[in-house]
C-alpha cells in the first residue's frame, strides 16, 4: 500500500475511535443520574468501535426490574432521536436478554460483544457471561442454525470477490462473515480469525466508511458510479485498485470461513 492510502486509512480509523470516544461520553453522561442497578450498553458496530457515518447506534439499557426504568430510558432515547441518529434500542433485565438471545440469533450475536457505555459495571459483566455461556452451552443447535443462515445470505447475496457491485457487509467474504467467525470462535469450537483475516476485515471496514463519507447514506452496496470516489478517499490510484483489493480481502476471508464451517461441521455431526 502507498503512503497515502496509509494516510488515508489511518485517518478513517482515528474518525471512527473519535467517534466511538464522543457518543460514549455523551451517551454516558445522559445516563448520568440514573440509580444503582441500571447499565447502558452498545451492541453490533458501535460495541467493536467500528460505527461507520451511515451506521445504526444499537444499545441496550439493562436494569435490575426496576419499575420506573422507561422514564430513564425515555432520558436516553429522545436525545438520541432528537440527533438525528439511527437508533436500535431495548430495555431489559439480564434475564430477559438472554432469553432474547436463545431466541433470536440476531439478538444473540449483538449481545456476546455487547460493551458497557455507562452505569452498573457487573450488570453487564452478567449479561455477558450469562449469553456466552447460553451459546456454548447451546453451541451445537446455535451453529447449525448460524451456519443455514449463512448459506441463505450467501445465496442471496453472491460472493463479494466476484461481484462487480457488492454489498460489503452481506455478501459472502464480507464483513457479516468475520463478525460470524467471531461468534463461533465464542463457543470455543474453533479458533478465532487470524491475523490474515483481521487484516481483510479492516480494509473492508475502512472501505464501508469511505462509501458512507462519499454517499451521505448508510447502504453498503459498492456501485460502479461511486467506486472512483471511494477509492480516491482511500487514497488508492483508481476504481481498478479498488476492485482488486476487494476481491483479494474477499477471498482471504471466503477461504477462512469455509475452512471453519469445515470445522464445524465435523465436530457438531451427530
């Protein structure tokens, strides 16, 4: 990679750290006056600090059964409304959430790195270790059931290294599948991603931002007309480069995935 798109990629991630360091302290400081017993936490992109321009803000306010609990919900919620921000909100006991969690895998692979922003330290120490041990414990249904729905999106999708406009996030070699392995790492059947694989997901990542920044909007799909102008942000030397460096961070991931799907086949087969 060149200097400048060293540059332009360190730049995006500093972005991305400032605004994860910002929304925290702002967030915390709405939930300031809250009593014992109550935890504001962030679940999906903004819990791994990867919150992109046109990302959704997901959180969770966890809480002890406490009964006046929506009046400080609502004391989060509107400010954040009133921002203009996407917002993907629930309030929930510990319990509750993980029984969310066995229900719903969406639900499931937010809450195994949701990441506290504010309030009760061991409310969200609970509901982390209360879900992981849900998922390892439930881990052979679980991962049947995740890998399906990864073979549908796939499906649906196609391969992000052989498509000439591609959902960065949803097609097979894209983000989703790195933050998958991440799951199924969790329920200690295999083995984390590598550092080949961080390394495809970052540029991917850093690639995402710069379509949000080019766009103004929050879709992940890469079409012709804008590949020029996410490739000059990221400091590469034209829409070619761009592809390219797609296509080969898309197969580096496409080839971890199915050797852990591999994997898991073999140790979760009656």
């Amino acid at each position: 990679m060149t200097l400048a798109g060293e540059t332009a990629r360190a730049a995006l991630a500093a972005a991305r750290a400032a605004r994860t360091a910002t929304l925290d302290h702002w967030l915390g400081s709405l939930l300031a006056s809250a009593p014992e017993g109550v935890a504001l936490a962030a679940v999906g992109s903004h819990a791994r600090r990867e919150l992109t321009p046109g990302g959704d803000l997901d959180l969770v306010l966890l809480h002890r059964g406490l009964a006046g609990v929506a009046a400080i919900a609502d004391r989060v919620w509107y400010p954040v409304w009133d921002s203009g921000l996407r917002l993907d909100h629930s309030v929930r006991t510990v319990g509750q959430a993980r029984t969310v969690a066995r229900g719903d895998m969406k639900a499931a692979l937010g809450l195994l790195s949701a990441r506290r922003i504010a309030g009760d330290h061991t409310l969200v120490d609970e509901l982390r270790a209360g879900v992981l041990a849900d998922w390892r414990s439930d881990a052979p249904v679980r991962l049947a059931e995740l890998s399906a729905m990864c073979r549908e999106r796939w499906d649906a999708q196609g391969e992000l290294a052989f498509l000439q406009e591609p959902d960065l996030k949803e097609a097979r070699g894209g983000l989703r599948d790195v933050h998958v392995m991440h799951a199924v790492a969790a329920s200690w059947v295999a083995s984390a991603p590598d550092a080949r694989v961080r390394s495809a997901h970052d540029l991917l990542l850093d690639i995402r931002h710069a379509l949000h920044e080019v766009t103004g909007r929050s879709s992940d799909r890469l079409v012709l007309q804008e590949k020029q102008a996410v490739a000059q942000t990221l400091g590469l030397l034209d829409a070619d480069v761009l592809q390219r460096s797609i296509a080969e961070a898309a197969r580096t991931i496409t080839y971890a995935a199915s050797h852990l799907w591999r994997r898991v086949d073999r140790s979760t087969r009656p």
